[in-house]
C-alpha cells in the first residue's frame, strides 16, 4: 500500500471524553498505526491550535503532520521538530467570503440576534465565530443565516449540540471553509486521491465530511440521531460506500473512539490491519 492520509476529529473522536468507555490500548494501536511511514496524520478539531496541543498533552497523543483547527478555518503544517506554521494561502482564499471582516466584525453586525451568547475568546478565531445557543435552538440557525446573507456576507453557520453541557454550539464560518473543504484541499496540495485519504468523526460539525466522497468512519459512540443522518444523507448523495459506521468486535473492542477508527481504516484500507501487529 502506498501513501494514506488519515484525518481524525479530537473531542469524542480520537479522545474518549464521552460517557462511553474506551476499549484498552486502542489509543496505543492507533498511534503504532499513524507511526508508519505510510501514514500523514491531520488532527481536524473544533479547537483552536492551543486547545488541540492541551489535548495531545491531556491524551498523549501522537505528534500530526497537519492540524486543521477552528472547524476547518485555520490549516497548519507541523515541521517535524513540533512547530506548526499556518498555511497563509488557505487563510487567503477562505477570507474572501467575509470581505473584509474578522469574527468581531462579523459579531458587531449579527450578535444581537435573539438566543446568541458568544462563547469565550479562546473558541474564537479570526475567521471563526461561535456562540452558545439554547439546547433546542428551534429557527435559530435559520434567522441567523438570513440575515448574514440579507448582509451579502458568504458564510455557513453550524450548529452542533454539547450533550455533556447541555448546550448549543453554533460556529458562523467563511462559506468555502469547514472541516470537509480544509480535508480536500490538504490532500489535493498532498497529491493524494480520495482513496488515499480517511476521515474519522463523531458528531454534527464532522456531517459535511461523513456524507461526502470522502471515505469516512464514523465511531460507534456517536449519537444514534447523527448515525441515523449520516446513513440517510451519504445514501441520497450517492455516498454510502464512502461511509462506514463502526459497529465494534474489531480486535474484540467495542467500536468507540479509536476503536471505532481503525476498525473503519481497516475497512478502507485492508492493508493496514498488519500494521497493528506487535
Ligand atoms: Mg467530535
């Protein structure tokens, strides 16, 4: 097998911060995986870059080669020695959507709209705006988007629940950034098809990613709903080969967290199953 680009979201994804357990030493299996030669490895969060880094400390993850932060707003590339430089042309080509705004500027114009609460600075990020919503945000997302685009402002706005928290999370982004364009655009500047690449997710912000052509896993510890969502929409855009949802047994784990990822890598990509022998 030649090269493989594995993309992997953070939180409830690769990390086991959700109420499930986590099957013992599958976090270690995935690191001898992404350890091989082979492999390119992208963390591909909702974090911003110094949130990903306290994760890699909190999870003793292993070191990536991309970090596509901020929901696919921010792409840097790691140089190996653990320094990560941002990638100035994606934040060029992205930044167009919002004129000549930032996340404040985009804010001053839309955030008195009813049910918003901005979250904390370090959830912020240039060309990223998030707020709290209620938990049912009923038309919120849609009043919202109505009126970015009543201000000819070309963003998308993604709404994603915190179950542990009870709250709404909805990030307002450039329309040609997120998870899934960030992910195509890493692996066309890699030179790598889409069967070369992989992409591993759990929840709402990772939807447009596990519907699309891009091959994708997503964990047995996602919700039932978003499950059900992904098999319904990759189905009717074509894409349910490109799909696959973890169901556990893989090596005797329970299909949760990296479980769940490398029981769908090794679905992809059959080779890479003797990658994980000791
Ligand atoms: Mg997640």
């Amino acid at each position: 097998m030649s090269r493989l680009l594995v993309c992997t979201d953070l939180d409830r994804t690769l990390l086991p911060n959700g109420p499930q357990p986590e099957s013992p030493g599958a976090r270690a299996l995935f690191a001898r995986l992404v350890g091989r030669p082979e492999v390119s490895l992208a963390y591909v969060s909702g974090r911003d870059p110094g949130r990903v880094r306290a994760a890699m400390a909190e999870y003793d993850l292993p070191s990536p080669d991309f970090v596509i932060a901020d929901v696919g707003t921010t792409l840097l590339s790691a140089d190996g020695e653990g320094d990560w430089r941002d990638d100035r042309v994606w934040a060029g080509e992205i930044g167009t959507d919002w004129g000549e705004r930032d996340g404040d500027g985009l804010h001053a114009l839309v955030g008195d709209v009813d049910g918003l609460e901005r979250q904390e600075p370090d959830r912020q990020a240039r060309f990223k705006l998030s707020y709290y919503t209620p938990e049912k945000p009923g038309d919120l997302p849609g009043r919202l988007q109505a009126r970015l685009d009543d201000a000819g402002v070309r963003a998308r706005v993604i709404w994603s629940i915190d179950e542990a928290r009870g709250v709404g999370l909805l990030d307002v982004l450039p329309a040609s950034a997120s998870k899934y364009h960030a992910i195509r655009a890493l692996a066309r500047r890699e030179g790598l098809d889409l069967e070369a690449t992989v992409f591993c997710g759990d929840s709402g912000n990772d939807m447009e990613v596990l519907v699309s052509e891009v091959p994708a896993v997503l964990v047995a510890n996602g919700a039932p709903e978003v499950i059900a969502e992904a098999r319904s929409r990759s189905a009717e855009q074509g894409h349910e080969r490109q799909l696959y949802v973890a169901m556990g047994g893989f090596m005797g784990m329970n299909g949760c967290y990296a479980a769940g990822m490398l029981e769908g890598i090794v679905h992809f990509h059959p080779g890479a199953r003797e990658w994980l022998a000791p």
